[in-house]
C-alpha cells in the first residue's frame, strides 16, 4: 500500500509528541533534546524519528557531516537580529506620513490598539512557533501537515520581498556615493539630465500675493514658474531612474544603478554566508547605528527654523482628520496595514530567526520588547522627518501639507530637497543616505537568512555537503540579482511598483496572518499551543494571547484583507500612468503565488492520502499517530453539540 502522505510530514511532530508524553524533555545543553532537533531538521525525510529520548542517531554523530543546528551565541544577538529585520524603511518614511495623514496623535489610539489584539499576538506566535520546533518557515507547520503550504506561502512572498526591496538599497547607496560632492547634483539646474524648465527656486506664494513681476526670475512669468520642475525631481526621473513612457517601454540598463545594486547584493552575501553566527554580530551596527544617525538628525533639525511648527503638526491632534468623509474606518484600515508592514509578519523571517534560540528562551517577554521598540522606532523617526519637513515649509514659504510625502517621495524628493537647502548639505545627505542604507541592509540580510534557513530544513542529513549554506545563499543571491536587472532599466521603476503593489502586499500578509491563527488556534490548538510555550518558557503566557489567536486577531486579518479587496484600485505611477492589462495580470499572478499555496497544497495532500474515510479524516489536519489527540476544531465542535 502506498504511503500515506502525512506520515512522513510528521516526523518532528511525533518525536515531540513522544518526548511529552513520556516526560523526557531534558536539556542537552543546548536547551532542548537532540533528537527532537535532529528529526525536525531532518525534514520530511524523517531520519533521526528512532532515537530514542536522551540519545543520537547515527546521523547526529560528530564527524558525520551533519552539523549540530546553529544557535545565537548570546540571546542579544536574537533580539539585535530582530531588531534589525522588523526596524526598517517602514518606520522612516510610512509610518511619520500616515500618522499626520490621520491627525497627528490621533492615530496613535487605532495604531496601539491594532498593536495590542493583531501585531503583537502573531509576532509572538511566529517566533515561539520557530522556536519550539526548531525549523525554518516550512517544517514548522509539520503541527498540521495539512497546512504545510503556509510555509510555502511565506518562502514565495519573501522571495519576492529580498527581489526587489533591495532596490531601494541600491538607490540609497547611490544618492550616498552622489552626495560626496562639494556641490550636490540635485541642487543645480546645470546637468546634463536637466530640461529647460528646471528651475532651482520658487516663489508660488509671492505669485499668489502678487508681490513678483515677470522678469523677476530670467523674464519667467508667474504661469511659467507654475509649470517648472525642481532638480530634485528632474535628477530622481531624468537621472536615476531615467524613466520611461512605460511599462512596455523597458529601455537600456543604467549601468551605474546596477553596479550599486551588484555591489549591495554583494555586502548582503558576506553578512549571510556563514550563517548566524556572522549574522548576530554585524546586526551589533547595521540595526544600532541609524538610531545614532536619527538622533543627531534630529538634534539638527530641531535647532532649524519651523522644526517646532513641523513636529507640531506631526503630533497635535486633530480630529477632523481621524477619519475619512467617505469612509469613516480609513484610519484602522491605515493602522493595521502599518503594523502589520513594520512587523514583518507572515515573511517567515521571524521563525527562522525563533528557531536558532535556546529552547528554555523567554520569546515572550522577548515579543512584548521588540513590539516596543519597532513602535518607539516609528513614533521617535517622526520627529525628525517633521523638524526637517517644517523647515523645508518655513524656507520655500509654503504650509507643510505641500512638501509631506511618503515612501521613496519623502527619501529621493522631499529629503534631498531640504538637505540641500541647510549648510554643509553634503554631509547631511551622505549621513541620511547612509542610514537609510542600513536601516535597509539588515532587513535585507536577514529576509535573505530567513529565506534560505526554510529552503535548507527542507534536506535531510543524507543531502549534506559542505558548504552548501554558501553555495544556497550565492544561488539565492544571484537568482535575485538576475530578476533585479529589470528593475534599474528605464522601465524599472513600473516593475519595482507592481512587485511593491501585488507580490508582498497588505492582501497577501494578511491573508498568510490569518491562516497562521487560523492552524494554530483551531487545528493544533490553541490550548495544547499555550502548554508548548509553557513548557518552554516555564509559564503560561496571558489568556489575552489565546484568546486573539482564535477570535480577535483572525477577524481583524480578514476584515482588512475584505476592505483591501473591496475597495481595490488600479496600479498608477504618479497617479498619472495607468499600467496596461497585462501589466495587472502580471501582478495578479505573483499576489494568488503566495495566496494559492494554501489551498493548493491541501488538495493535494488530500489526493495523495489513502486509506479508509476515517484514517483519511483522522489525518487530514494532524498526524495519524497522536494518540487521542484530536484536531482542536472537532473537540470544540463536539462540546458544541453537547451543549446543546
């Protein structure tokens, strides 16, 4: 008889499930058994299922080949990690723009309370999930092997994310090498990529009043100098990007910008070939250092004039704001897009970075810190995005509202644009270019590190060879690279938007939350779950966590995922280009990816399962060997009927 398909998913689970039930949970010094650990590596292949609790296989030997799995030399080296994955570009340009979109402080009661019932609980259940099975982002869901496409689902959407988030490091890193000139290259209209009406200074307030003439500025009349473009612009367009008319208009390759992003790529390689152990060090500056650059950014912004006028009105509150004539629940949708975005949850990078922890950690004061410091992060960088954008406002005589952007807008526009007006610019930008460099880097690396950690947990021992972590992440990287050329040709940036829009979008996050709460809370159980984190941390967390795993968090995953998906647009560049069909059928494809691997993988692991309706049903959700544990859904379903 054919095998059944679940049976060899189930390895690691049931290893864990024998250890329990015979109460042999007892530290090898690495804090968790040996051979729990060597069968959940072991992948779907199993080996090391048979050794007995307290021993080694023949494959966990020393001088087999098969190396112990990695863990943090010191428990700082998770957190810095952590740290320097969920901390990043988010918090700079996204989360400043939106919370004085949404009236200042007032976005901070939606912001917290998303936090509190959708961030926190599943930033916490990723890296407690990794750390008790100690596996990547796939053999994780061997709790519900049924469910394994979760992790497949994750493995594509951070596949894309590495693609072209790094792009932005690329631009970063050129603007950083552009910057050491005495004279930036955005602040003239002198250039050879700039266009007739370039014009370096505008007055439109003084048009307004009527207080200029016509032959004020080179005989440019008031309607002329409305029609002008600023270098900033002209350099970002006409030089970096050097855009085309569109998405079916690809163009040459920018040769400079490639060569960035091949050297970004490179730095990237060096700080994941070796594994955690190079990795938990180089986070001690890549995630520490921009907090050293945003302080003495904003130690210098706010000592310019109209800093106070822009922190102003990043933190007033103002209620009219709060909510959206058309729709009043635009703010939450705002909120919970953000954190989830700034989290980084559903990339499976969390889990990855879990399960290189001692087994005894305790993830839960740990999610509770780092939850805190992504928050405190994004509020701290909002004052030092606002002290210069209040100082850009008080210098080009204009309200503040006009020069506050988002996204690649605030960090290649808005912020070349009030560097160059302060003195000394040049070393302003190359500070605020190199910080946004690193801010990036270490989000970089570690989606890298969280990447191939679930591609290598798929082998088993007998596939080891040495140095086939160097050889996985130099593929990783290169396959990258590859697909990244189509972003610094002249139609890059359309390609750069539509993996941004589809590939790692709101939907898809959500969508991938949703499902994790889903599987943890009613297939493998909530309450079985809470035992797992109490036998590792030795307490059981706050009923708050269960009780958001299995009603709160789910709900509020799927509510935003339906208004996403209700209140749909097309993709548009500058809100003036719309993308062709194909361009969205493109999108399409690479968002339903990640979103199919789900459904998909449980047809067909219900396919291949053989055997009579009840072994079938008994193993469609959890393993078939657990003794009288049953699926969560089916024992709250049987209370159900009791009850009634």
């Amino acid at each position: 008889m054919e095998k059944p398909a679940f049976e060899t998913d189930c390895s690691a689970l049931n290893v864990i499930l024998g250890e329990e039930k015979g109460g042999h949970f007892i530290p090898n010094g690495n804090g968790h058994q040996a051979g729990v650990i060597r069968s959940l590596i072991g992948g779907a292949d199993g080996e090391g299922c048979g050794a007995a609790p307290g021993t080694m296989s023949s494959v966990e030997k020393p001088g087999t080949g098969y190396p112990e799995r990695e863990q943090w030399t010191r428990q700082m080296d998770f957190i810095m990690s952590c740290v320097g994955f969920a901390v990043g570009l988010g918090n700079v340009w996204r989360f400043p723009y939106l919370c004085y979109k949404n009236g200042g402080g007032v976005f901070l009661i939606p912001y917290l309370i998303i936090g509190i019932v959708g961030g926190i609980p599943i930033f916490f259940l990723e890296i407690a999930l990794g750390q008790f099975m100690k596996a990547g982002s796939i053999n994780v869901w061997n709790i519900a092997p049924l469910f394994k496409g979760l992790g497949y689902a994750s493995m594509v959407i951070v596949f894309f994310c590495n693609t072209y988030y790094i792009m932005v490091l690329a631009w970063a890193f050129y603007y950083f090498i552009k910057s050491f000139n005495s004279t930036l290259p955005w602040s003239t209209c002198d250039n050879t990529w700039n266009t007739p009406s370039c014009i370096e200074i505008f007055h439109h307030e003084d048009c307004l009043n009527g207080t200029i003439g016509n032959t004020t500025y080179g005989n440019l009349t008031c309607e002329e100098l409305a029609d002008g473009r600023s270098p900033i612009i002209e350099f970002w367009e006409n030089k970096v990007l050097n855009i085309s008319e569109g998405l079916n208009y690809p163009g040459s390759i920018n040769w400079e910008l490639m060569l960035c992003l091949m050297a970004v790529w490179v730095m990237v390689y060096f700080c994941v070939w070796k594994g955690v152990k190079s990795t938990g060090k180089i986070v001690y500056f890549t995630a520490t250092f921009p907090y050293v650059v945003l302080i003495i950014l904003l130690v210098r912004g706010i000592t310019l004039p109209g800093a106070y006028d822009g922190i102003m009105y990043y933190i007033k509150p103002d209620w009219s704001k709060g909510h959206c004539p058309h729709n009043p629940n635009y703010v939450w949708i705002d909120a919970g897009t953000q954190i989830f975005f700034s989290y980084a949850i559903g990339l499976g990078a969390l889990t990855a970075l879990g399960s290189y922890n001692r087994f005894h950690n305790d993830c839960y004061k740990d999610a509770f810190m780092l939850a805190l410091i992504n928050s405190g992060t994004s509020f701290f960088a909002g004052f030092v995005v606002f002290a210069i954008l209040g100082f850009m406002a008080n210098e080009q005589g204009v309200d503040i509202s006009q020069v506050a952007e988002t996204g690649p807008g605030l960090a290649f526009i808005a912020y070349p644009k009030a560097v160059s007006l302060m003195p000394m610019p040049p070393i302003w930008a190359a500070l605020f270019f190199f910080m946004l460099l690193l801010l990036g880097l270490d989000s970089q690396f570690v989606g890298v590190e969280g990447f191939v950690t679930g591609i290598l947990d798929l082998f088993p021992g007998k596939y080891y060879m040495r140095y086939r972590r160097e050889i996985s992440v130099a593929i990783c990287c290169l396959m990258c690279f590859i697909i990244d050329l189509s972003m610094v040709t002249q139609g890059g940036m359309y390609v750069f938007q539509l993996f941004d829009y589809y590939s790692a979008s709101g939907m898809t996050l959500l969508w991938q939350a949703f499902w994790e709460c889903i599987v943890v809370s009613w297939v493998y159980g909530a309450d079985r779950f809470m035992d797992d984190i109490a036998r590792m941390i030795g307490y059981r967390p706050f009923p708050w966590m269960k009780w958001c795993w299995s009603f709160i968090t789910p709900c509020v995953c799927m509510g935003i995922f339906l208004f996403h998906l209700f209140n749909y647009k097309p993709l548009t560049y500058n809100n003036t280009y719309v993308y062709p069909w194909w361009g969205e059928v493109i999108g399409w494809c690479m968002a339903l990816m990640s979103m199919l691997c789900i459904p998909v993988s449980v047809l067909y692991k219900l396919c291949r399962s053989t055997g009579t309706f009840m072994e079938v049903s008994r193993r469609i959700m959890l393993c078939s060997n657990m003794g009288e544990h049953k699926p969560a859904i089916w024992v709250k379903i049987g209370h159900l009927l009791l009850f009634f």
